[in-house]
C-alpha cells in the first residue's frame, strides 16, 4: 500500500484506546460511538481503513488524557501495562504498527524510567504526554528527568493537547460552550494550551541543559510557526532575558500536519521550520486518513520534499527502519 505516486505513508499521531486506561476517565464515555469504536479497534477495521487511504504505517499513541490526569501511584501502576499491551499490538502487525510511550508524568521519576524501558525493551519510537500534568505544564523542573533520559535515548516527546485547565475554561470559552462545544478543543482551546505548554518549554531552559532533545507538536506547530517572528520578536524588546526563541524553537521542534491540512498553513511552516521537520500525521480517527493522503496527493509540492513529509523524515527522527 502508498499513494499514487508509490510513496511510503507513515503517519505518527494516530491514536487508540487502552481498555483498562480508559475506565479511568469519566471523558471516554462521552465519545462518540463510531469514534470509540475506531479508537478500540487495533486490528480489522483500523487497518482496512489504512488500506483504503494508502497509510503504511500508524505510529499508535493513546488518545487524551492518558496517563496524565491520575494520581501518581495509579499512573506508573496503570502505564506500564498500557504499554505493554500496546508492545503486544504491535508485535500483531510490526510492519504496520509502531508506538509512542504513555508515560506516568505524575510521577516523573517513574516516568523517566518508563520510557527508558518502552524504547529499549519494547521498541517503541518515543512518548506522547497529553496536556497539562494534574494542573502542571510539562516545562516544570520536576520533569526534567524526563527530558534528560528522551535526550540520552535519542527519541522525540510528542506534545499533545488534552482539555484545558478548568479555570482557563471557566474564563476563556464556557459561554459559548452549550452551542460551540468544540470551541473548548480542537477549534481553539487545544491549541492555546499546546502552544503555551510548547513556548514555556523553550522558555525554561530545558533545551539549552539537554541540547538533544526533540519535541514534536501536532496539528502544523498549535499557530507558533506563523507567529514565531513575533514571538521572537517581542520577546527580544528590553526587560526580557536574552533568548533567540526562534533559534531554539527551530533547532529543537518537529511539526506534524495532524488534523491541519491546510496549504497556507504547510507553506508558512516550510518557510519557517524548513521542509525536514515536518512530518505526515492524520490524528484518526478524529481525523478521517482519506482526507490527509488525498491533500498530501495533491500538492504543488516536489516529489523529494513529499517524500520527505510523509516517511522519511519520521524514519530519521522516531528511528523506523
Ligand atoms: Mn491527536
């Protein structure tokens, strides 16, 4: 299976249910039946779909919030079976599966040493934390550790977005909540707390400490490529600390086309990122893969940078052979 154009497919934010995990969020009964029924499915009905779009691979991650909104003795109990069963899917089908770690960030230690077992022993590509930690953004120095073992690893922490802080909902969207419930999400709220979550962390020095790490953000970089100039910009203006946010950004982050493919939006993140740090992602099955192969298909777009955004940059960054 590929396109049309015999190009290899791997898409990287495509996500599942663990059975277990997800008694323990009240939010997974509020999903959608044929959406749950996607997000359950690891075999049948996922690879047809696959197959009918021409996506290769799925590089599986659990969907929001995983295994950041727990308490941490439940998290590091719960995360290492949800990984272990995700090893077990993978083993099912390893020419088309791949995996991103659930990490239990409340307790960053155990976290730590989570996703150093998930890469060495399991072979997985990396991990995915969803949104804020218990209320606490994922640049907080108690998680550090994470960062460091990611770098020593050599594997990407994909930043996701999960349901914004309560209170930044009370005051940001609840009014238009009953006739706009996505307003909350995908439409706006989403990016607002990836984005923060993605600015505090080249903000808090992480970077600079552990200079191999990579961070992928969805969805064409939650707005920050097209505002980078600005961002960087007005964090130069006298009283702030010396920083080239763009440089650091731009060394450091990876962009996904997740649930964003949109043409303006591609070409100002190739302008501003450069055509090796973006990589093909569909976000299904919130996303449906026909319409994400179908645009890849039809861009004005040479057929190396193509190639590039849809395998060989995932190969190089996640380690797909
Ligand atoms: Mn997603």
């Amino acid at each position: 299976m590929a396109t049309k154009r015999d190009q290899q497919v791997i898409a990287i934010e495509e996500h599942y249910f663990d059975p277990e995990l997800t008694q323990h969020f009240s939010s997974a009964d509020e999903v959608p039946s044929g959406l749950r029924q996607r997000l359950e499915d690891v075999g049948e009905l996922r690879l047809r779909e696959m197959d009918e779009a021409g996506i290769d691979i799925q590089v599986l991650s659990h969907a929001p919030p995983g295994t950041q909104r727990l308490d941490p003795d439940s998290a590091s109990l719960l995360a290492t079976g949800v990984n272990d069963r995700l090893a077990s899917i993978i083993k099912t089908n390893p020419q088309r599966f791949a995996g991103l770690a659930s990490l239990p960030t409340p307790d960053a230690a155990a976290a730590a040493d989570e996703l150093e077992r998930c890469v060495n022993q399991l072979g997985f590509k990396g991990a995915i934390i969803h949104g804020l930690t218990n209320g606490t953004f994922f640049d907080d120095k108690k998680f550090w550790p994470i960062f460091e073992r990611a770098a020593s690893l050599d594997v990407p922490i994909y930043i996701h977005p999960a349901l914004p802080h309560p209170a930044v909902v009370d005051t940001y969207y609840q009014d238009y909540l009953t006739d706009y419930p996505g307003l909350e999400t995908a439409a706006w709220g989403f990016t607002v707390e990836t984005a923060t979550a993605a600015i505090r962390i080249v903000l808090s020095g992480v970077l600079e400490k552990y200079p191999g790490i990579k961070i992928i953000l969805g969805h064409l970089g939650e707005g920050i490529p097209f505002l980078l100039w600005r961002i960087d910009h007005a964090l130069s203006r006298p009283g702030n600390k010396s920083l080239s946010f763009r440089d650091v950004f731009s060394e450091h982050f990876y962009v996904t086309t997740s649930g964003n493919f949109s043409d303006p939006a591609l070409l100002c993140s190739i302008q501003e990122m450069g055509v090796d740090r973006i990589l093909f992602s569909v976000d299904w099955p919130f996303v449906a893969n026909d319409p994400g192969v179908e645009w890849m298909e039809s861009l004005h777009l040479n057929n190396e940078d193509k190639t590039k955004i849809l395998s060989e940059n995932a190969k190089r960054i996640l380690h797909i052979s």
